[in-house]
C-alpha cells in the first residue's frame, strides 16, 4: 500500500508544570512492574527483534491466526463487567483518518513525555504506512484516537474527564479504566456509532508506572489492538497478539495482519464466512503460496 502521511506537528504548547508527586500506592505499582518486567526478559520474553528462523509463518497459520485475532472478540459485556469469552465477530477497522491525541496525567515527567511522544510519533507512522491510513497528531481536544498515560491515582479519578473526551462512552468501558486491576498491564476500547463496523473513536490506557520496555510494549499492543486486531490467540507467533508475552514489540508477522486488515478487499461488517476466502488469497498474494 501507498505510504500515507503522518503529522508529526506536536499538540499546541502547554507549559511544562511540576510533577505531582505519586501516591505510595502508586510507587508500589512502579516497583511492582520494574519486577515485572526483569523476571520477563529473564526469562528470555519481551522480545524486540520481530522474529526470526525460529518463527517461521506459513500460510495456514497466517490465515488462521488472522481470523481468530481480527474476526473474534476477547471479551463480552455481562452485567456491566467484561468477562473473557470468545465470540465471533465481524471485521472492524477505521475507515476515516486517525487524529491521535495524548493525555498526560500530572505525575509523568517533562523527560518521558518527551520519549513518549516520540516513540508514539513514530509508531503512528509505520501504523499509517501498513494500512495506507492518514493518521496525524493533534491536541486532545481534537482527537479521536486518545492516548492516556497515567498512574494509579490519576486513572482511578479519570471518570469525568473521560466522559468529555469520549462522549456517550458506556459505563462498562469507563468502569473498566477507571478501576483496571493490576493484572492487566494496559488495554484500549475502540468504539463505533450505531451498528456501524467501522470506528470512530478509540481510547489507549497507558501506565504511567511501567518501565521502559513494558511501557514501549504497551504501545505497540494497544495501539494496534485499536486499529482493528482486537482479539488475541495462543497459537499466534511470533507476535503481540499473545498473551504469552513472548514477543514486546510489532513483529513481522503481525505487520502481515495489519495489511490484510486494510486490504480494500475487505470491508467493515464481514464475517468469517465472508472474508476468509479473500483472506486466502491476500496471503497468497503476500506469501507467495508457501504452505
């Protein structure tokens, strides 16, 4: 696909104020996911270098692991909470251009927003280039793809301010937010008008505890689970879509499932038995008919 533009030009300037400082239960969660994060990459996960020989992907398991991740959902709403159940689902995507906007709570320093913004700037841009999508940096305000870095306490208040910048979000979406447990690293809603496929407004939950990796992590999941690929599976690999945490950055493989999800082929609203024959031939076409 034909690389779209992405717009760089940061959000009007605001001044830089003193970060607030962190509540105890916040620092214990910083401390909580530094612990985290070394036991992964002790363990040899969190990998950053997209896969190799020792993850090859071949036809079949492109086209599986791409329904399962895009035409399935993870989660279903019971009673105001989500619950993990998989359902099939139909093919959701953004057909408008992404005005991306980030919110950053008080206690996040003038340095790692600084390291944040770019690392989402040019994120944004390899996203815009895998789906030929426009997607641009704007102010919050302007926004449609919101980006939240906060920490514990900030989260926890976000309700009102997350009623202004999502309006009409439902109370399950919002409750989730606001009282995210610890076991969830991160997470993002992506929202669509009426019984419409296609998004049109999507929230990203950053923790503003995480340390580098998770946090970079983090991005790349959520950023791309917005985007269209909501679901996850345990025989993807190697790629984020897993909740094995093998693999911390986009790899590869889910670059390929990016570009079958925006392929002009298929449309918002298809089910499996309507697009898998299409998907079929895209990963033909993008795999050369290996087996």
């Amino acid at each position: 696909m034909p690389e779209a533009p992405v717009d760089s030009t940061p959000p009007r300037a605001r001044p830089e104020t003193v970060p607030a400082m962190p509540s105890a239960e916040s620092r214990a969660m910083a401390a909580h996911f530094g612990r985290v994060e070394a036991e992964l990459r002790e363990r040899g996960l969190l990998r950053t270098d997209g896969g190799g020989a020792d993850t090859p992907v071949s036809r079949r398991n492109l086209v599986e692991n791409f329904v399962r991740i895009a035409l399935y959902d993870e989660y279903v709403a019971h009673s105001g909470m989500l619950v993990a159940e998989q359902t099939e689902s139909r093919l959701r995507r953004w057909e408008q251009p992404i005005r991306m906007g980030m919110v950053f709570g008080a206690a996040v320093p003038a340095a790692q927003r600084r390291e944040d913004r770019a690392n989402i700037v040019g994120y944004a841009r390899r996203l815009s280039r895998l789906t030929g999508l426009p997607i641009r940096m704007t102010a919050p305000e302007d926004a449609n793809f919101h980006i939240l870095i906060l920490n514990e306490d900030e989260r926890r208040a976000f309700g009102p301010d997350l009623r202004r910048l999502v309006p009409g979000i439902d109370r399950t979406a919002e409750l989730t937010i606001t009282g995210m447990p610890r076991s969830t690293f991160c997470l993002v809603f992506a929202f669509s008008k009426g019984n419409s496929s296609s998004y049109s407004r999507a929230v990203a939950v950053i923790r503003a505890e995480h340390p580098d990796l998770l946090r970079l992590s983090c991005l790349h999941e959520e950023l791309a689970q917005g985007m269209g690929l909501a679901n996850d599976s345990p025989a993807a690999r190697p790629s984020i879509f897993n909740d094995d945490e093998e693999f911390g950055l986009l790899t590869g493989h889910d670059e390929l499932l990016l570009r079958i999800l925006y392929d002009r082929r298929l449309r918002p609203g298809m089910t499996e038995r309507d697009a898998r024959p299409i998907v079929e031939q895209i990963v033909d076409e993008l795999l050369g008919g290996e087996s």
